[in-house]
C-alpha cells in the first residue's frame, strides 16, 4: 500500500504541483484563519486520537514484560508516520489545478481517478486495489468493536463474537452506502465527534491514573483481579457526570455544518472547531472532585 502511494506522489509532481496556488485559497489573517486552523485541528486530532479507545485491544497482545517507553514509541509513530504521509500528499495533489477540479467532483475518489487516469486499464486495477483495501484497514476497527459490544453488556460474552463482527461490519456498510453521494462531508463530521468524547474519555483516563491510581494514592494502585467483578469496579458517576459536562463544553464549541456553538460562532460565520479542547477542559476540571467523593463513599 505505500508503495502504490509512493506512485501517486510521483505521479502528481509528473502533473506538476503548483505550490503557490495554495497562498491564494488560505483565509486572511485573524479569526477566519483562527476558525480554519482550529476545525482542521478538530479533523486531525480526531482521526489520530480515535486510535486510543482501542490501543489497548492489540498492545495486550505484546510480552507482559514490555517496556511502558517502548509501548508508547511504537503506538506513537505508528499513528504518526502514515498520518503525515497522507496529509501531505492530499496538500500536495491539491496544488495540481486538474486534480482540485476532481475533487470539487467526486470527493478523494474523484482525484486517485484523475491521478491513474493516463494508465488507462491499468489505472482502475489499481483503483479497485485501493478500494479493496479500505476492507483490510476496517479489520481492526470491526474487531474492536465485537470486543466492545461484549464487555459493555456481559450476558453478550455468551455469544460468538464473530456474530458481533458481523454485525458491526453490516452498521458500517449501510452507513457507507447511505452517505456515498457525500462521503467526505460525512466522514468529515463524524471524525469531529469522535473527537469530542475521545477527548473527554482520555482526560478521565489520565486523570484516574495518575491521581488515584498511582501507588501512593487514593486507591493504590489497580487491581488486576477485579476486571471482571462489578461490585469491585469505580461506581462511575463521577466519570458519567464529568462526560455529560464534557458534552456541554463540546456543544458550545463545537462547528459543524448542521450545528454551530456560541463560542465558535465567535470566530466567524463558519464557526472555530473547539469542541474536543472545551470538552476535555469541562472534563478534567469536573472529574477529580467527583471522582474524590466517589471513593470517600464507596471505597472504590
């Protein structure tokens, strides 16, 4: 799959990338430029952060005695090498006016088609590749979320989980197939709310660690036995409560095409994206007090 994008970035200084007509479509300086770096962001930190809820479903599967450093290098650059590769490569076939006009067509579809168009039938081979691989690149998400399905509702643990996977690859395909005539908008949207409860989900998840779970405090530590037994897990208030204060944050700062926050409104007609920073703010101030209580209360 690298190697067929390596193709296109050399394709597409064959075409000839025009950088300078780039400077022409930025927003001018002040809350406009604001608004559009912030939503990108938004976008970005979405499509990267979205990797985190799930991290753990594969990293459980290294030697138990692997170092916590190197866990993180490996994560790390593994979301951040093949996200740069790709960003930069959609900035760059942008330049090439041939493949902007695509894309005001069909979407990214419409630009790889523009891309391997000189290769004729060699060019829809590599085309029908590509698409195929948006299937082997689902795999990790569908496992993930049979995994999901079963440890939210126990009693499903009776069932296979391949019935899950099933199940959450028939969700994904109806949804792909109602929203193709738009899919870059709706992949746009949906990654922004992602976004918003990832961001909220991991303030919880370092605070809990590093607060209460560290060896010298609150609770000392975690423990390992009781993954499985309800009534020695957090009640989880606290982390219900601070989300719902997480999606509060994220309401009046969010900005999207259905739906724009007071607090992005103030950045312009199209709004700031800054759902994801507001909410994991509204979150991280909430829960510790909350989660303090919690534990005075229940033990646990």
């Amino acid at each position: 799959m690298s190697v067929l994008f390596i193709v296109v970035y050399s394709l597409g200084g064959q075409a000839g990338y025009e950088i300078s007509l780039e400077v022409s479509l930025e927003a001018p300086a002040g809350h406009l430029r604001a608004a559009a770096v912030l939503s990108f962001g938004g976008v970005i930190f979405s499509l990267c952060a979205g990797w985190a809820p799930v991290a753990a479903d594969f990293n459980c599967r290294l030697p138990a005695n692997t170092r916590p450093a190197k866990i993180f290098v490996i994560t790390f650059l593994g979301v951040l090498l093949p996200v740069v590769f790709i960003l930069l490569l959609g900035a760059l076939l942008m330049t090439v006016p041939a493949y902007a006009e695509a894309y005001g067509n069909g979407d990214a579809a419409g630009v790889l088609r523009k891309v391997f168009e000189p290769w004729g039938r060699g060019g829809d081979f590599i085309l029908a590749l590509l698409s195929l691989s948006v299937i082997a690149n689902n795999i990790a998400n569908t496992y993930s979320a049979a995994l999901s399905m079963q440890t939210l509702i126990p009693p499903f643990r009776r069932i296979p989980r391949a019935i899950f996977t099933v199940l959450a690859f028939i969700i994904y395909t109806v949804a792909g197939v109602a929203g193709r005539q738009h899919f870059s908008v709706f992949l746009k949207n949906f990654l922004a709310v992602v976004g918003y409860w990832v961001s909220f989900w991991i303030v919880i998840l370092l605070e809990e660690h590093y607060i209460f779970r560290r060896k010298d405090g609150v609770l000392g530590g975690y423990d390992l036995d009781a993954y499985d037994a309800p009534h020695l897990l957090p009640v989880g208030l606290a982390a219900i409560f601070a989300s719902l204060c997480g999606i509060c944050g994220a309401v009046i700062s969010m900005a999207q095409v259905w739906y724009i926050g007071p607090v992005a409104a103030k950045l312009g007609p199209f709004g700031g994206d800054m759902g994801f920073e507001f909410a994991a703010v509204f979150t991280g101030v909430v829960y510790p007090p909350l989660r303090w209580l919690e534990i005075r209360k229940w033990g646990r």
